[in-house]
C-alpha cells in the first residue's frame, strides 16, 4: 500500500548546509511502517533520543504540566524508555460534546491490565507464551485544566510501582513501539537506495556516518525493508492525476469547493490548493489574521504542503485552505500564496503567521505586502533544542525559561537591553543562531510586534491546537488521491466539535469577579474566549495606580514600582482610550492600563468601538436553522450541562428527575408533526448553528458612558 508520511521538514533557517534541526525535537508523527505489535494500542511517541542514547528525563510528579495532551505523552514515553517500559493510552474522560472535550487521560504501563483473551484460533500457537499484561499499577494521569483562555494538562497522579520485570534502557531501543525512521534518514536512505545501494549496504553507510556501532541506529534492517518497500511502490504522476480526479468529481459534487493546479513536464501534477465552501466563509469573518503552517511534508511523495488556519470567536481553530507543492523553492511558495488569496477572493489577511523559513519569508514579502509578517514562537521555541542544548548542556532549561520571559517583554528598549544581558550570562555572543534570532527579532518578540492584531495567536497555545488538527485523519496510510477528502472529513468534525462547544459555552455561567459594571458589560457581549481575555486584563488592573499628568493622559503604573509605566490617553468628546501599551491593537481586547483609567472615571459601559465585532457572540459562523439537525445538537448540549449541574447534590437530582418526568409526559402529549419548520438538512457543519443566548448581567446603579460623565461634569460647573 502507498503511504504517505505527513512529517515536518528539518532545514535550518540560518542558511548553513550542514547545520540541521534535531528531527527528534521538531518531528511530530514521525513513524516507520508498522511493527506488528504484540500488544494493541502501544503508544509509538516520537522518541527524544537519537542514535541509540537515551536523553535523561526526570522522573514526572504531581502538579507539573504540559502544553498539551501529546506533550506530556512524548514525556512520560522517554521517561519510560529510559527506564524499560513502553507505554500505552488507557482511559480517557470526556468527549466533543463535553464543554472541555476530552478533559481526563490515563497513560499506563504497557503491562497494566489483565491478560487479554486468546482467540480460539490462535490458542495451539501461543499456548507457551506469557501474557503481556500483568495487571501493573505503573501510571501517569493528566487533567485538562483551563485559566484565562490557556490550556494546560497537569499530573494529578504518577505511580511508578510495577509488577514485573524492566528491561535495561539500552535494550529499550528494540521495542517495536520506540523503532522509528526520522525524516532526515528517510530522505538519506531514499538517495543511497537510488545509488544502487542494497539494505545491507544502506544500514553500513548510515552507521559510519553516525558514527554508531552496528544495532545502535533508531531502526533495523526490517524496519528499512518496509519502508524502501512502501517508498518504491509509489507511482507520483498516477497518484498526481488520480488527485486532480479526486478534485473535479469533489468539485461535481459541490460546485462550491474550490481548487487551483498547476502542470509541468508533460501534464503532471506540479502544485495543488483547495478550499471549501464554509472555509472561504470563515476566512471572509475571521480571516484578519492567518496561520500559515508549513512544516509538514508527504515523504513518500518528496512533497511539502501547507495549511491555512485562522481562530473565531471562540478561539476554535478553523481551517482555510490547503496546498501540496512541487518543492520548498520561493517561487513553489509565492504561488501557494497567490492561489490562497484567489480562492479567498482576493482578500489579504492583516496579519499572518509562519515557521521561521527564510524562502517563505521573502515569499510574503513579495505577494503580501500590505500584511504584516511574523514567526508562530510555538515554532521557533521547537527549534531551540537543535540550536542550544548541546552548547548549553545543563543550562539549556534555564536559557529556554529566560527567552520566553524575553520574548513577551513591553517594549523594544527593554527587550534589547535584557537580551543582550542573557547573551552575556550564557556566553553565545559568537552564537550564530543567537545572532540570527536577534537580527529578526521584529519578526518574533512582542514588543515589535503589538502594533498589529494578532487576535492571541503570539502565545504558544493555539500553535499546540493547530498541530493537532488533522490528528487522526492523515497519517502513514493515507493515499496522496485520498488527502482532499480526508482533509475535508477532518475539517467538517472540527466544525461540529466547534459548533457543539460553542453552543455549550452560551449555555455556562459567566463568574463577574470584580463587581465592576464594565465587566458585566463586556460578559453580555463578549464570547466566552474574548471575555476571559478580557477578565484577566480587568483583574489585573485593580493592581496598577493611576497619576494624571495633563489633560486627558494619565500615567498607569504597577503598585509596587516607582519608575516606568504606561501613558493612557483618555479623550471624552469622543470615547477615544489609548495606551502605549498596545494592547488593544494586538490582541483586540482593552488592555488592564485602560481599563484602570476607565474604572476611575466612573465608566459603567464600554465604549462600543472596542468591543470588536470579531470578539462578540454574533459574530457566528453558523447560519442560523431549525431543522432536525439544529434541535437534536441543542437538546443534546443542554442535557450535557443539566446533566453536570444536576448529579453534584441529591437535592439537585430529584428536582432535575421529577421536572423532567413531568416534562416528558408532556412532550409525549403533544403533536409528532411540525409543519411549519423545515427539516431540510445543511450540506455541511457551517449550515447550522444553535442561537447564542447571552449571558445574565446584573446591572448596579445607572449606565454612564465617557460622554456622559462629562456632560454631568460642565452641568455641576454650570450650577456652581
């Protein structure tokens, strides 16, 4: 079967052609073919070891978190490889329909359970064999765990007691689940193959130019068979019409799908991009800022791709566009880039983000003038290990905790002055990536960055979501022919799981924290996303003093500082609140420095000009409907939030079970037709929606807008 490896690429942005990327510390769903597992459900994590020496991973404990699911995964399997065991998914708590998603994982030893049961079939053979499973207590359990819009996954259990016997780390290596190929001995491999060179020779060469002895590489002579296997049965001109097949029925089907191509070389498949209908609406409503990922790779087609991604409302991320290139050539992308904004009519994003890649760069230069320009830092930080670790050794921890810290200084003065001090303290002055990241810094530290709207995609934790979006629709098995409509598979769910979530979110309680009038203003209007955006900057502000320093400005510095600050300029006549800050124009939201300002001048409203349409609760994707579809998602997600609410107490539940027997009954009563709604179903997840019902305010005292205040100001005047 034809496989296709969707895998990120390791060239190095300095330019250097023998410097590359580690492939363990940026490679995502790197794996060889299939091993044929003894045991079901292993996890195959890529590994954060190279060459067949282990890299020591401290022992997990209770309280530390992780980026993501995957994270602490990668985690807990180089804890376990280090320490003979493998590792594998057990149980998990929580599901699309569920306000959080999955919100609980067990990851267990690969011998926790009982012994699984012998097919009948399979008894003579295996009679001999010990069962794999043993019943081992070895666990680590991780929570999702929610705050001011950052998902985190913490240890809430670790357990490293087993049962049975470990095997010695050096010999973890030859478990099928810790084999694997990385990208860059792939395309090594795939140029000796071409040479002439048999396996033998192949495993030889790459040995002596690790310079490991023999059995010491990531993968054996087996696990190279299937891979040259799987490569040389690949046929990329059939496979390449096969997909423009793919695109014209698709497009038969829906006249509204959307695609771009490119022949070369007698009608073969040179560049290809596509879009669906509710993708192109997406972007026409959020289409301001654009993450364009680029990092992934169809190896076994030696062909890059890339996808378009954006964020809503909700802080879901949507899917635009997707393209599969030629090469990585700047020419490959400037086209990539021109297809983009045709199948998006031709609107240019404000802001668009991407891997440091210097081709791509120049790329946007070029074809997207007008759009600012910036590195995703998830990317850059997935770079720092193959950059760093070696020369800093022990230190390296530390160094990655001061870059961040760094990065999301307020301004450019600071930035410069504490960057050039942690070059100092680490000694990389002759650092030639150190060099590099500084020489573009205005493509990736906030301070340069705050004067355009990023609408929070400059934090790593929409990066980490955007990794994981196609996760569990393309991998190793997909066919490059299958990929449009394996993609559109992948984007329809996490339209629904959008939609659903996004129902539950109109459906949960909002939590005022200051009492302020303004923050009950914005809970009315805001999503849940923006509006926890929006709290944390209004809790943080009780903690600034404000001094006025002429008319309108006023000076907002930190309680516990004597120096410094920020200038809020605050004009009445008008509603205009400024701040030097920027913080508004970055993220869309008023930052905590206004927000003191405004709660001192007795602000009861917020002015609607910074309550952004894109932040607020109508701004939906979703048409709105009433077929079957749209009644059957509602019921669901508000039995969903009864269900929680009314299992906490006894109490709860015989109230919530006697109302809703009464209910029933009459439900039953009433008519089983309706004629006066349609149940014509949408033809995709952007049809239908579920109307937003807007939160509960309390209001306290009287409304009063800037406008107004000084209106009571010059009539005082006037009565004085």
């Amino acid at each position: 079967m034809m496989k296709a490896h969707w895998s990120h690429k390791q060239q190095c942005p300095c330019g250097d052609d023998q410097c590359y990327l580690d492939a363990e510390s940026y490679e995502e769903d790197e794996l060889v073919e299939p091993m044929h597992l003894t045991e079901p459900n292993l996890s195959l994590g890529t590994p954060q070891t190279s060459l067949g020496v282990n890299k020591i991973v401290a022992s997990p404990y209770v309280g530390q978190s992780f980026q993501s699911d995957d994270e602490a995964l990668e985690y807990y399997t180089n804890f376990a490889r280090n320490n003979g065991f493998l590792v594998r998914r057990e149980r998990s708590k929580g599901n699309p329909e569920h306000p959080l998603g999955v919100y609980k994982r067990e990851l267990v030893c690969h011998r926790a359970g009982p012994p699984l049961p012998i097919k009948s079939g399979e008894a003579k053979r295996q009679r001999k064999k010990k069962p794999s499973r043993c019943k081992c207590d070895a666990q680590m359990v991780i929570k999702k765990n929610i705050s001011a819009g950052i998902t985190r996954w913490v240890v809430v259990n670790f357990s490293n007691v087993h049962n049975h016997e470990l095997l010695d780390s050096n010999d973890a290596q030859y478990f099928p689940g810790y084999r694997y190929i990385s990208a860059v001995d792939r395309e090594r491999i795939l140029a000796l193959a071409k040479g002439g060179c048999n396996v033998n020779l192949i495993m030889r060469a790459l040995e002596m130019e690790k310079g490991v002895r023999p059995g010491e590489l990531t993968f054996t002579e087996k696990d190279l068979k299937n891979f040259l296997q799987a490569s040389m049965s690949i046929n990329p001109e059939s496979e390449g019409s096969e997909l423009l097949k793919a695109c014209k029925a698709m497009k038969e089907k829906n006249p509204d799908f959307r695609y771009e191509f490119t022949l070369y070389e007698s009608n073969k498949l040179e560049h290809l991009a596509w879009s669906y209908a509710g993708s192109v609406r997406a972007y026409k409503l959020f289409g301001d800022v654009v993450f364009f990922d680029t990092t992934y790779r169809l190896h076994s087609y030696d062909r890059p791709a890339g996808v378009w991604f954006g964020v809503d409302n909700h802080g879901h991320t949507i899917f635009f566009c997707c393209v599969v290139l030629l090469d990585e050539k700047p020419d490959s992308y400037k086209w990539a880039l021109q297809a983009f904004l045709r199948l998006m009519d031709k609107k240019f994003p404000q802001t668009i983000l991407t891997d440091f890649h210097m081709g791509l760069k120049d790329a946007i230069s070029v074809e997207l003038p007008s759009t600012k320009h910036a590195f995703s830092i998830w990317h850059l930080m997935s770079k720092l290990p193959s950059w760093f670790s070696a020369s800093l050794g022990p230190q390296y921890e530390k160094f990655k905790s001061e870059f961040y810290r760094i990065h999301d200084l307020d301004t450019e003065e600071e930035f410069e002055h504490q960057w050039n001090q942690m070059v100092v303290e680490f000694g990389l002055g002759s650092d030639k990536h150190a060099a590099l990241l500084f020489s573009h810094r205005s493509y990736w530290a906030v301070p340069y960055l705050r004067n355009w709207f990023f609408g929070g995609l400059l934090t790593t934790g929409h990066s980490m979501s955007i990794r994981s979006f196609f996760r569990g629709f393309l991998n190793s098995q997909t066919r490059l022919k299958d990929i449009v409509e394996q993609v559109g598979v992948a984007v329809d769910f996490q339209n629904q799981a959008g939609e659903e979530a996004t129902t539950q979110q109109s459906r949960q309680n909002i939590k005022i924290r200051t009492c302020l009038p303004i923050e009950e203003h914005a809970s009315t209007i805001l999503t849940h996303y923006a509006f926890e955006m929006f709290q944390k900057e209004i809790m943080l502000s009780t903690q600034f003093a404000v001094f006025e320093t002429s008319r309108e400005n006023y000076l907002v510095r930190h309680h516990l500082k004597s120096d410094g600050g920020h200038i809020v300029s605050c004009i009445a006549s008008n509603e205009d609140i400024c701040c030097t800050c920027r913080g508004f124009e970055c993220t869309g939201i008023l930052c905590k420095h206004t927000l003191r300002v405004l709660s001192l001048k007795n602000c009861f409203l917020i002015p609607e000009k910074y309550l952004l349409h894109r932040w607020r609760r109508e701004s939906s994707l979703f048409p709105k409907s009433s077929g079957y579809k749209y009644r059957s998602q509602a019921l669901r997600s508000l039995a969903s939030i009864i269900i929680q609410e009314s299992s906490i107490t006894k109490d709860r539940f015989d109230y919530v079970q006697w109302h809703l027997s009464r209910l029933l009954n009459h439900v039953r009563d009433m008519p089983a037709t309706d004629e006066a709604a349609s149940d014509l179903e949408p033809s995709s997840s952007f049809d239908a929606t579920v109307d937003v019902v807007p939160a509960r305010s309390v209001t306290r005292g009287r409304p009063r807008k800037i406008r107004g205040i000084v209106k009571v100001i010059k009539e005082t005047q006037a009565s004085s």
